[in-house]
C-alpha cells in the first residue's frame, strides 16, 4: 500500500537528527525528492567533467600568468586584495584543486546555468542525510543512497579533521553528523570535526573556513605550517582558486584559445551553453571605437543608465570577502531603482582595485510545481524556482557526483537561496 504525502514527511520529521543538522535553520519538509530524468541525469555526470577540466585549466592559468608564459595581469587580477604573505603561500602548491566542486546550477526553460562555483560548499552532511532518508522511502537518489558518504571517504581516505570556523559555524552541525556518519560506516578509519582553536591534526584537513577569515582564526599560522610540513589540506589554501572572475576570464575572447586547447573544443562548447556571459566591472576607459561586448556601450555610466528592462543583469562581488558567500554582495538588477542601481555599480567600479565585482546575465529559473506539508500538517504544492546543487568529488583525478541538492523557492524569490519558506530535497531519477 502506498504512503500517502502527509505520512511520508511525517517519516522525514521523525528521522531528523535531535541535535539538527543546521543551526538555527529551518525548511519546508516534502514527501518527495526532486525528480530529474535519466538525460538530465547524465547530462549532470558529464558537468563534473567539465567543470573538473575547468578547475584544472584555471589553476594552469594562473601559474602560467605568474611565469609570464599568459599575461602578468591575471595573476595580478586574481591576487587583488589579498596579504602578500598569503598570495606567496598559495604559489607553494602547484598541483591542488579543492576535492569538492559544487556548482550552484538554477533551472531554466531551455536547461541550466552555473550561476557559480563554490570550492568551501555548505551541505554536504545535509544532502548526505537526505539521500539516505528518501532512498528509505522509495527514491532513485541521484549519486545513490550513500553517495555523498563515499564521495567524502574518497577524498579523505583513512578519515581527516574537519575544521569549521565560527564564521562557518551553522554548518558544523551537518559537519558532525556527516563525521559521525562516516566513523560508523567506515571504522577503523576515523573523521572529526574541530574547531578554529584546534592546533593539532592528522595528516588529512577538510577545510570548512573562508580564506578571508584567517586573520580572525587562532589556527591559522599552526594550519598553514601543517600545510607546508605535507599536511594534505582541502580545499588547498589558493584564494586565486575561490574567485567568481573566472567566468569573466572564461568570456574573454583573447584567452579563448587557452580555453579551447585545456577544455577540449568539446568541451569548451558545451561549457559556453552554461557559462552565462560575464564581465569584469572595470572602469578603466575604453578607446572611442571599442564596446563591452555583449552590453555594446563604451561606458559604464551607460550602463548604470540601462532602464530596467535593459537590466537582465546581476552583480555580483568577486571574492575573498565576507560578502562573497551566501546571498549576500549580490544585487539583482532589475529589481533595483534606477538611482539605487547606478549607486551599487558605481560602488562596484570603485573596488576594482582591491575587491572586484563581476557583472553576469541574469537567467530566470522556470517554474516547477512541488508538494510539501506546512506547519499546520495540511498538504500543500509549491509554484517555485530550483536551484541544484550537484556535489562533485575529486579523487584520483577523476570526477564523481555523489548527489545533488535541490532548493525550490518561492516563485517570487529571485535569490535562490536556502530560506525558512524553501522547500530541500534531495535530486532523485525518475523514468
């Protein structure tokens, strides 16, 4: 007999950790994961390639650049605002990419856009317990019932010491029950979770802190001196590599052969459908014959004129900020007063030389119809807008997906981001 949707989120509810796996965090709970087909299913497995490739040619890049063998400027763009102590560290390491790529992906009418990268994603331990929890209940979960488990172990074989700072701390719940998960599942290897005052470590180090924060981290100079003595530390301590301009830098046309001879024409291709179109607010002028490509107009005081239909656009700071992470630094275009707008782009174009901003196309996600059970315990079908979280796990230099997380929000919400009134669940395949 089949479940019906009131008692199979009530079957959720119940398998809900005591001790939460967000702090202070709440959701709407469904009865159902997020159904993607087969195509699609394959489509995301192939992502993980390419956005793997695209890691590695960017991390190429940028040594390159440093060695004069591409231009100077883009080491130079990318180490922008970051303490020269820091910058030389990060050139120490030439070969480490972070283990976990996870694109934020938001669906639209004609398939999918990246609307960024995240090399320190939060969610890991969240969609590991949904995949487990919505297998009990029947779903083909995408990446499998323990994928997110055996992505993890992968990238940390024998167990690690997973730091979460205070800064990053309403993840550290969801980081303990993912340790615990893995000590019970995979013993005698062992994983825990410490935090920014621990000053000892094995020889394998998750890093859930933003390089921005290290001043304000009490581990840090001990975390770096692990580092150098052959501690194998993830997401490696390369700021370069946290940087939303790669996009930017993907865009530009002289860089393009770069892009092509890396990636593969194949692959490149493919990447352009995803990649939307993004600009480095630069405010240095243009010649009189010259335009932003894309936008066509010589200046940005045309831009900050644009009228609001002309403002399909999303700004957005670069990174090694506070404001980088989560929704915040983001400022949707259209949605702004024309005064208001002009001020944040100005904003924006004053940072160039410390903090950069990038300016992206703005696609909107299609609508999708999704059931879940509000507070009251009545039955309810959200209109909504998905963003996708695939989680991508490197190891032994190859790509595997171990899940994807869907937020669905509310149609009239522009940021897709994880928020009270937003339904998570896991991805699962349907025929």
């Amino acid at each position: 007999m089949s479940i019906g949707i009131i008692e199979k989120s009530q079957l959720v509810r119940e398998a809900m950790p005591q001790e939460t796996l967000f702090e202070g965090k709440e959701w709407l709970v469904s009865p159902e994961a997020f159904p993607v087909s087969n195509a699609f299913a394959d489509e995301l497995e192939k992502l993980g390639h390419r956005l793997h490739l695209f890691v590695l040619a960017c991390n190429q890049l940028y040594f390159q650049s440093v060695k004069g063998k591409q231009p100077r400027w883009i080491a130079e763009l990318l180490d922008r605002g970051k303490p020269p102590e820091l910058v030389e560290f990060s050139r120490r390491f030439r070969a480490e990419i972070p283990a976990v790529i996870r694109p934020d992906l938001v669906l639209t009418e004609a398939g999918f856009t990246i609307a960024e990268l995240d090399s320190v994603p939060g969610g890991i331990g969240l969609t590991a317990w949904l995949g487990e929890t919505y297998a009990k209940l029947g779903a083909d979960i995408l990446g499998g019932p323990t994928g997110m488990l055996e992505g993890f172990r992968s990238i940390t074989p024998g167990g690690a010491d997973i730091i979460v700072s205070q800064e990053s701390a309403t993840y550290r719940p969801e980081m303990q029950w993912l340790a615990g998960r893995l000590n019970r599942q995979f013993a005698p290897d062992h994983w825990q979770v410490s935090d920014e005052n621990a000053t000892a470590w094995g020889p394998r180090v998750y890093r859930f802190l933003e390089l921005f924060d290290l001043p304000n981290i009490p581990a840090a100079p001990e975390l770096l001196a692990a580092a150098e003595r052959g501690t194998q530390i993830t997401p490696p301590i390369k700021p370069f590599l946290e940087e939303k301009l790669w996009f930017a830098l993907f865009w530009l046309r002289p860089l393009r052969e770069f892009w092509r001879r890396e990636l593969s024409e194949r692959h490149f291709l493919a990447l352009q459908k995803v990649i939307p179109y993004t600009w480095l607010a630069n405010p240095e002028p243009l010649p009189p014959q010259a335009v932003l490509p894309g936008l066509e107009v010589n200046d940005w005081a045309e831009v900050a004129a644009f009228s609001q239909k002309e403002r399909e656009l999303v700004l957005k700071i670069s990174g090694f900020s506070e404001l980088a992470w989560g929704s915040r630094g983001v400022h949707i275009a259209a949605d702004l007063p024309q005064p208001q707008w002009k001020a944040v782009l100005e904003t924006a174009l004053s940072c160039y030389g410390m903090r950069p901003y990038i300016l992206q196309r703005f696609h909107k996600g299609r609508l999708v119809s999704h059931p879940y059970v509000d507070a009251a315990g009545q039955a309810r079908e959200m209109h909504g807008r998905v963003r996708l979280c695939p989680y991508y796990f490197i190891a032994e230099g190859k790509s595997r997906l171990g899940g994807a997380l869907a937020t669905i929000c509310p149609a009239d919400k522009k940021m897709l981001h994880g928020m009270r009134d937003a339904i998570l669940v896991p991805a699962a395949v349907v025929k």
